[in-house]
C-alpha cells in the first residue's frame, strides 16, 4: 500500500484529486492544506507528498515542506504537477528536492504507478517537462547575483539595491554584470529577460 499525502489549498480540487487518486489499487490518500502539513503527518508516515504548483500559496506548501524531516531522515519524496510554462514554479519545487514532476495536461491513466514509483525510491520526469526542468537547473547565477537581478527586476535602482542588502554600489554594479556575463545577456533588461524565460527569478 502507498500512501500520498495531498497537499492542495482549493477545495475541491483537492477532493477531486483525491478521488482519482483513490481509485488506484494499492493506493490510500490523506489530504493536507497549507500550513496543515505537520498536523496530517501526526496520522502516519505518507510515502509520497503531492502537491499543485498552480494552486495558492504553492510557494509556502514547498517552503513548508522542506522543513518536514522523514522518521528515517531526510525528506519525504516530494512530487509536484505543473505545467512546461511555468519555469519559476520548477524552480522552486526542484530547490525543494522534488523526485517526481507530472505535467498536468498528461493523460491520468498511470498517475497512480508514479505514486508507487516514487515511494519505491525512484524519479519521474515527465518528458513535456524535460526541457524546461533542465533550464532551471542548470542555472548559472551564484545566489546573490541571483537576488541582484531579482531587485533589478522589480524596479529597484544600483543604489536602492544596495542599501536594502548593506553592498557599496560597486559592488552591486559587480554582480549585475556578472548576472548579464554568465546568461549570455546584451544587458541588464536582456539579462532579466532571459532569467524570467528560464525561470530563475
């Protein structure tokens, strides 16, 4: 028997999701919203945690789920169903330590084998999502350039972005060019473009 724990803030897309989870043999699901995760996991130990990167506060669901410690240390397998065009939400769930990404456009049929497959210690990409996955984690930004062209993107200039993160602005001036050089950017509008697209920030 594998157990899924659900993790969705909707309703009933979280009783729907249920339901065809439930008709699969072998399979038993418990369901969770978000900041529920540590109460849900007081029933039992789940094999597998779901969750919807489309759904709201998806961002705190996979926050919250790195802080959740498996009994036999580490984290639970974690699998997330997205879509190929939102590469932030990758990014995040693979930051995360997803196992398994479902495209939500793909047929139902083996959802529940991939349940079973990732409580058995394995991986599941599905291959509309290869590409984009990849992107994201091939990302070459160290994390402060990374915040840089976050602030940048946002509207902040040189000087507001160094006094919200106590740099001279030299230095800031640093990392945004190091942010254009390593994504292979024209400039910084260029470098922000291209980080989006990809998922980055």
């Amino acid at each position: 028997m594998t157990t899924v724990l659900l993790v969705h803030t909707v309703p009933l897309w979280r009783a729907s999701l249920a339901s065809l989870l439930g008709t699969g043999q072998g399979i038993e699901v418990r369901t969770a919203e978000r900041g529920a995760i540590r109460a849900a996991l007081s029933g039992g130990c789940p094999d597998v945690l779901l969750t919807d990167l489309d759904c709201p506060g998806a961002r705190d669901v996979l926050a919250e789920v790195k802080t959740v410690t498996a009994p036999q240390g580490g984290t639970y397998p974690l699998a997330v169903l997205t879509r190929s065009d939102q590469p932030r939400g990758l990014r995040r769930a693979y930051e995360a330590g997803a196992l398994g990404y479902i495209d939500k456009y793909r047929p139902v049929d083996d959802l529940c084998e991939v349940m079973h497959k990732l409580a058995d210690g394995g991986r599941h990409i599905d291959e509309s999502l290869a590409f984009s996955l990849l992107q994201v984690a091939d990302m070459p930004l160290s994390p402060r350039e990374l915040s840089v062209l976050a602030m940048a993107e946002e509207g902040d200039n040189v000087a507001g972005i160094a006094a919200r993160l106590h740099l001279t602005p030299g230095t800031v001036r640093n990392y945004l060019a190091a942010a254009i050089r390593k994504s292979g950017a024209r400039n910084r509008l260029d470098a922000i473009r291209r980080a989006k697209e990809a998922g980055w920030i």
